[in-house]
C-alpha cells in the first residue's frame, strides 16, 4: 500500500502502528527521545511496549539544563533499559 505524507497524520500514524505490531510483536519495543528548549532546559523520555496486549509503560524525566544532546539521548537509553531489565 503506498501512501504520500500528504495523508492525514492519524491515517499515517495508524498505518505504521499495523506494521510495527506485524513485523514485531514478538519484540520488545523501546522508543527514547531528549530535547533541549532555547533556553537549556533539558529533558528525555521513553516508552516501552513489552507485548501488544500488555500495557505501555511511558516514562519521562527532567534533566540538568545545559547538557549536549548526545549525552540525554545516552541518558534516555539507559532510563529505558533499566526499567525493561526490572521487568524481567
């Protein structure tokens, strides 16, 4: 199925939803991001799905103002994975 990125936001985000649960919902899925605003204030957070009939566990977090990106996107993994390694 091809589709423009014309398509409404909600149709495309579906879409993938259908194939991320397809192709991997024997996986465990982590997503993580870091920001930083104009003025410095930093934050990171992930989202972890353990199984598509399990519920999502979304997590955030206030860092230091004023740290490289790099080091929040490192900061936003390790959150991520010590909370997938508690629920083992």
């Amino acid at each position: 199925m091809e589709v423009s990125k014309s398509e409404a936001p909600n149709i495309l985000a579906a879409l993938s939803r259908d194939k991320i649960d397809q192709m991997y919902s024997q996986y465990v899925l982590i997503y993580t991001d870091a920001s930083k605003d104009s003025p410095g204030r930093v934050g990171i957070g992930c989202y972890i799905r353990l199984f598509a009939s399990s519920p999502d566990i979304e997590m955030e977090a206030r860092l230091t103002d004023d740290v490289a990106v790099q080091n929040d996107e490192m900061a936003a993994i390790k959150m991520a994975l010590e909370n997938v390694h508690q629920l083992d």
